[in-house]
C-alpha cells in the first residue's frame, strides 16, 4: 500500500465515527458560547484543547469563575486516559520520525485512537502504516472543528431563556451511564458524587478534585479486592 | 488565570500527556496500579460534576418533587441506560425539563 492509500484508508475508517462525533461538537459550540466564552475563545478551544470532555468541563468551570490552577488539574486528569492509548499505540509508531511523533501524539483522540489501533493490531504495520492514523486523527479533528463552528453559529441564536445549561450535566449523564457496568464502577460514580455533595462548600472547585479521588481509589480498591 | 493562558496550559497538558509513551517508547512503562486507577477517571469525575448540578440546583441539597432538574436528570439517566445514545439522553431531559418547569 502507498502513503496515499493508507491516508483514505484512515479516511475511510473514521467517517461513522463522525455521525457521532459532531452533533457533540455542535453541542460543545453551543455550551461554551452559552457560559459567557467568546466566539474565538470557545472555536480556538477546539484546536487547542482538542478533547471532547474536558473542553465541556472547561466552559463550565471558566463559566462559573473557577480558578485557573483547578481547571487546568481538571483537564489533566480528565485526559490522563490518553497515556493508555499513547502507550497502547507506541510500539506501532516507534519508527516514525520525531515530527510524525509530534503530529500524531496531538491528533490521538479516542475516535482517531480506536480504528487505528484495530488496524495496526489486525494488518501490522508496512513503512507507511503511519499514514492511517494521520487519516484517522485528521478527520476528526476536521469534523470536530467544523460542528463547532456550527453549534457555535446556532448557539448565537438560541434565546437565554431555554434552560440550555442543563444540557451540560446532561451530556455528562449519557457520557457517565453507559459506564457503570461494573459494580466497582458504579460505586467510584456513586461514592464521587456523594463526595461532590459534600465538599460542595470547598473552596475553589477543590470538592471536585477531592470527589474524584474519592471514586479512582474505591473503583480501585473494589476491584483489588474482587481479584483478591 | 486568563482563559487564553488556562486554555494553553490544558491543551499543553493533553499533549503531553498523548505524546508520552509514544515519544519515551521503551524507556517508559505503565504500572497495571496507574492503568487500574485510570479507568475509574471517566465515572468519578463525571459524577461528580453531575450530583451537585442535580441534586443542589439552587446551591442548597433539595430532594423533593419540586427539584425538577433531579427529576429530569433522572429520567435522561433510565434513557442513557436503555440507549446509549447521546443526543436522545439530552432531548430526553431537556423535554422533561420544559415539561415540568410548566407546572
């Protein structure tokens, strides 16, 4: 296979996952110009940031004038689960040039990550293997700049009055939900939440931080102890 | 912060944290703790975002048939659970919202 084919390959790949990628981009586009970001603020975000669920968690805290040390700890953990496809997709890689390395490591979402690493692991890897992930990464990020501008277009004229803030904690349910299939699972969603509420009072968003931890370490010790 | 900065800082982070055991392949291992504990990000910080937002909407707990947003919230999870779909989750509960907040 040539460079060009394997790069429509990735195309190719990636296009499903699009039909569920952008009406969450619109909806990100929305939220983040409802929460007071300007136009550019909450566009360039997309490229900068350039990861779904921390950029909602991102407008919501900027909205309600978090500090800026707790929001950048939030995006960190929130996207610490991207070492593990890092690390996944790493000996696949290792023969690229640093450049590429750069290039892709800013392209490796979970849907750019997932069809690339089905591919790698089924086909194995040629000279130019590389390409597909480019595909991949390349056409997320187009559509996930695209469908922001558009929610950011439609957001403009949704009137103030539609109790489009809930849609926040709403996204983070249908994102949470299909989760809990684990009882280690549910109990880290329930134990942080019941944590959140408490700490609510804490300053500076420090609840959520600490609710978070509360979760990750009864998630992991309920499953340490299931394994025995 | 400024958003711009707070925006850089977030996004040098993310980077950093994709380009780890692709740059440092070989030399870098992650311990089956650390993988372990990263599963458990994903449900524990959502959740912890989503509880105050539904359960204290005024800043103060309230669990009571008037807390519409409790209720609304509870049904887009039923639809989460039996969909898994993102957007039918947000239409679901902002329908229930619209509706309740009526009476």
């Amino acid at each position: 296979m040539t460079r060009r084919d394997y790069f429509w390959a990735g195309v190719r790949a990636e296009l499903p996952l699009l039909v569920g990628v952008m009406p969450f981009g619109m909806i990100y586009g929305a939220l983040a110009l409802n929460v007071g970001l300007s136009k550019l603020a909450s566009q360039l975000m997309s490229s900068i940031v350039f990861a779904g669920s921390s950029q909602f968690i991102t407008a919501k805290l900027v909205g309600e004038g978090a500090p800026g040390l707790v929001i950048v700890v939030t995006i960190a953990v929130v996207n610490l689960r991207h070492a593990l496809y890092s690390a996944s997709i790493a000996p696949f890689l290792s023969p690229c040039a640093t450049p590429w390395k750069l290039l892709l490591s800013y392209l490796l979402t979970d849907e750019a990550y997932a069809p690339a690493i089905v591919h790698y692991e089924s086909r194995g890897i040629g000279p130019y293997s590389h390409w597909f992930l480019l595909g991949t990464g390349l056409t997320l990020w187009s559509g996930w700049q695209a469908s922001t501008a558009l929610g950011i277009f439609l957001g403009a004229a949704i009137p103030t009055a539609w109790s489009l803030d809930f849609a926040l904690p709403l996204t983070f349910i249908a994102m949470v939900v299909p989760l809990l299939k684990t009882r280690a699972s549910a109990a880290s969603a329930f134990i942080a939440g019941l944590v959140s509420l408490g700490a609510y009072q804490l300053p500076y968003k420090l609840g959520l931080i600490l609710a978070a931890a509360a979760g990750i370490a009864v998630g992991v010790y309920l499953e340490g102890r299931r394994k025995g | 912060m400024n958003i711009w900065l707070i925006m850089l800082c977030g996004g040098l982070a993310t980077f950093a944290i994709r380009l780890s055991f692709i740059y440092l392949f070989g030399r870098l291992r992650i311990g089956e703790g650390l993988r372990r504990a990263l599963n458990y990000v994903p449900p524990s910080v959502l959740s912890a975002i989503v509880f105050p937002e539904l359960f204290m909407p005024g800043g103060a707990f309230d669990v009571s048939l008037g807390n519409v947003r409790l209720l609304a919230g509870t049904a887009a999870a039923l639809v989460a659970w039996f969909s898994k779909n993102t957007l039918a989750t947000i239409v679901a509960g902002m329908a229930v919202l619209t509706l309740l907040s009526l009476f």
